[in-house]
C-alpha cells in the first residue's frame, strides 16, 4: 500500500468507527434523559414528573442495550420491564428490572407473539400517575407481535413476505401489518392509558418517519382499512389473502371493528415520541470527527437509496469532481452519505450492498492517489456475511489484478465478499447492538 492512501484508508475507518459510537443505544439513551429527584428530564426540554411506577415495554435490535441505558438512569423507579430482543443476543445484556425476551428476526413467529403478549399484560390497569417508557428500535415489527383476533401470526408473517416479494415498500407493507395487528399503528399507545407514555426510538428509517419505526407502536396512524385493501389489490393479493385477513378487513371498512389511532386523538396528548439516534445524528458526528482529523467535512444526504453498484458511480463522480475543481467541497475534504441501498442479485456470489458498493467504487477511483472509500452497514452486518462492509482506495484496483483478481468479474458476479476476503479490505466490527442504516465516507486529499 502506498503511503499517499495509507492514512486517507485510517482516517475514513477512523471517522466511520464514530459514527457506529454515536448510534451507541446505551449512550444514546443516558445522553437523552435524566432524573433529577422526581423530574424526568429530556434533553429537548421536556420535563414529566415521575409520582408513580415505571414500566419499561419495547422492542428492537437496539433496545437491549437502551434497557441498560435506561436501567442506569432510572434504577429503582422501574418497577417492571419486558423487552423484545433478537433471540440470540437475549443473553448479551444483564439487566436487574427489565425482563429481556428472546423473539425472531426478520420473521415473526409465535415468539414475538408471547413477547406481545407479555409487553400488553404489564402495561394492563395502570394509573394515571404511572409512566410507560418505549423503547423501540428497527426489528421492532419482527421482534413485536399481537394479532387481531382470529388472525394467525402465520397468516400476517405470509402476507408480508408476499408483499415485499411483489414490490410493495415499507409504508405498504407497514399500513396492512398495522392493521392486522393490537401493537402496531399507535395502540400500544391506546392500551397504556390512562398513563403517561414517552418513546424513545433509534431509527433505522430513510428520513425517519416515526410511523414507520417498529411499525409506530406509540405514534398516530394516518392510514385507514381502505388503504389495507387498496394495498392488497394493487399487488394482486386480495384474491390470496386468508379469509381471516379478508373479514377483519372488511370489518374494519364497515366500522365493525376500531381503526388505528389517528393524529389528533386525544390519548397522544401523554404521549412522548423522541428520536435519540439516527443515520443524521450520526453522519453529524462523524463531520465533527473529520473536522478534528484536518478536513473540510461535507453531509451530502442521509437518504441514500438505489442499487448498490450505481450508486457507486455517482459517489466517483463526486470524487473526482472534489479533486479537479474542489467543487462541492475544497480538499482535503470528506463526503459523507448515510442511506440503504440495494442490490439486485444476478450472480451467484456472496456480498452485500456496502461490499458491492465499494468494489464499484474501487473500479472507477482506480489510480487516484489521497483517496479511500469506506462503505459500512452501522449494525456490523452486511448481507449474508460477516463484515460490515469494506474499505478501497486508488490502489486497489491494481493490487486486485496483481494477485490474478479481476474487479468487474467479481462485480458482476455478485461476489464482493470473495474479492475482499481474497484481497483485503473486509471491516469487520462485529455485531454493533444498533442499526442506524449505512455510512459512506469518502476522503480526498488533493496530492499532485
């Protein structure tokens, strides 16, 4: 490795790292809340006084390690907590007041439904005084389940995957899960009154739509039964659906059975909904980082979405654009990007979307010195496979093909792993404990 790329490959891994720090759950949520005597202060300001008991629900990749956040912040004053985590990181977190349980992800099962189960039962018959602390994270709509009555976690579990497998995106998928569902869609909200509640969330949503995290168990629905079948009958599932699925929801149509808690329903008026980390807050805290290393930090978007390889392109483009006229940002710069992208899989190789990104990157910096790439998913997995993703530079393309490696193969094979696994290049963090989407950093120094 040459000298010139050396240090721009340490600073973006350097920068990237903080960015996974600043998603921190446990951090996110002690620096987010207080308590100061019977005062429950938030850092927006807000202040509830905690006269009763505490009770902890959620659910989420992340929320394990908000429950110790918690639990350090507010001790004894809880007097009860079940939270819903992967099944095999239940164990990762040692808590004293909050029972962690284990459920499935991505597929909910009759796991997350006991986990539903247990979280409804302890926010049951509370009282006005009392305060309902959420926590709530992406995988929460897996990890979190209570059907409608005479619907089968199977029967929704079916549904959605035939759903996402006809194209149907998140806010889609999420207005019919929300409607088969007694947690979803605002009523865990509905089911904690008459006490106050307060949402913490870690957003692993493009452009952090509340509704959407963990599928908005504490946030108003804007979405109706109509849009439930209009979604079906646009995919051509209406015809498919189960008959429970079909009767609930021409129930719902009829007004035989609630809708979701809409905006402007008086029981949001206890409810607190905040969001403590998301992929913003993060790429804002690795400007800081890139500012302290020397550069002119640049945040291009922290909604980033396409395919992965095209995606890729674009970042070079801005590349060499940043080199030649110094035009977004004058070097030594770096350009930050926060998103998900997606591949569509045409090969028969292993990867994921930040590996396939990087090694599209890699192709087209091919020779440009004081430049390094790293494309990261902030959850420590991408794809199917160990790393986190991978970082390239000007002279990886060249290293590639001196070992007998040739990038485009590998690109369009779908194969990134194994071209980084055979060259170098993997980051591999572990499993974060948080997933705030993926960071991109490019850094560029302009050297003759």
């Amino acid at each position: 490795m040459e000298n010139e790329n050396e240090k721009p490959r340490i600073d973006a891994l350097t920068i990237a790292l903080e960015g996974i720090n600043a998603a921190d759950p446990e951090k996110a949520v002690k620096q987010w809340i207080s308590l100061e005597g019977d005062t429950l202060l938030l850092k927006d300001g807000h202040a509830i006084n905690v006269a009763g008991n505490v009770y902890v629900v959620g659910a989420g990749k992340a929320s394990g390690g908000m429950a110790l956040g918690l639990e350090s912040v507010l001790g004894e004053k809880i007097k009860e907590g079940v939270v819903s985590v992967p099944e095999e990181i239940v164990d990762r977190y040692k808590l004293k007041r909050i029972k962690l349980v284990g459920a499935t992800h991505p597929k909910a099962s009759d796991k997350s439904v006991n986990a539903g189960r247990l979280v409804l039962e302890t926010i049951s018959n509370l009282k006005p005084e009392d305060l309902v602390v959420a926590l709530f994270s992406g995988g929460g709509s897996a990890l979190l389940e209570y059907p409608v009555q005479g619907v089968s976690i199977e029967e929704i579990s079916d549904i959605s995957l035939k759903l996402m497998r006809r194209g149907a995106d998140i806010f889609e998928l999420n207005t019919v899960r929300k409607h088969l569902s007694m947690i979803k869609g605002g009523w865990l909200a509905r089911h904690a009154q008459p006490a106050r509640l307060v949402a913490l969330m870690i957003s692993d949503v493009i452009g952090d739509r509340m509704d959407t995290i963990a599928s908005g168990p504490t946030v108003p629905d804007p979405t109706t039964f109509k849009d439930a079948r209009d979604i079906l009958v646009k995919y051509r599932l209406w015809e498919e659906v189960p008959e429970s699925i079909k009767d609930h929801i021409e129930r719902g149509l009829k007004g035989e059975v609630p809708e979701t808690p809409k905006p402007g329903d008086p029981l949001f008026s206890k409810v607190k909904n905040v969001i403590i980390a998301s992929n913003m807050i993060s790429l804002e805290a690795m400007a800081r980082k890139a500012g302290e290393l020397g550069y002119n930090p640049l945040i291009l978007t922290s909604m980033l979405e396409g395919e992965a390889r095209e995606v890729g392109r674009v970042i070079v483009s801005l590349i060499k654009e940043v080199k030649r006229s110094g035009i977004p940002v004058k070097p030594p710069a770096v350009l930050l990007l926060g998103g998900e992208t997606t591949v569509t899989v045409r090969g028969n190789g292993i990867g994921g979307r930040n590996q396939e990104m990087a090694l599209s990157i890699a192709i087209g910096i091919r020779g440009l010195k004081g430049v390094a790439v790293a494309c990261i998913g902030s959850d420590g997995r991408d794809g199917p496979t160990d790393a986190a993703g991978a970082v390239v530079d000007g002279n990886t393309y060249e290293l590639a093909l001196r070992q007998g490696l040739k990038p485009e193969d590998f690109l369009t094979n779908n194969d990134s792993y194994n071209f980084f696994k055979a060259l170098g290049g993997h980051v591999k963090t572990g499993y974060t404990g948080t997933n705030v989407n993926d960071f991109v950093i490019a850094v560029i120094n302009q050297v003759d």
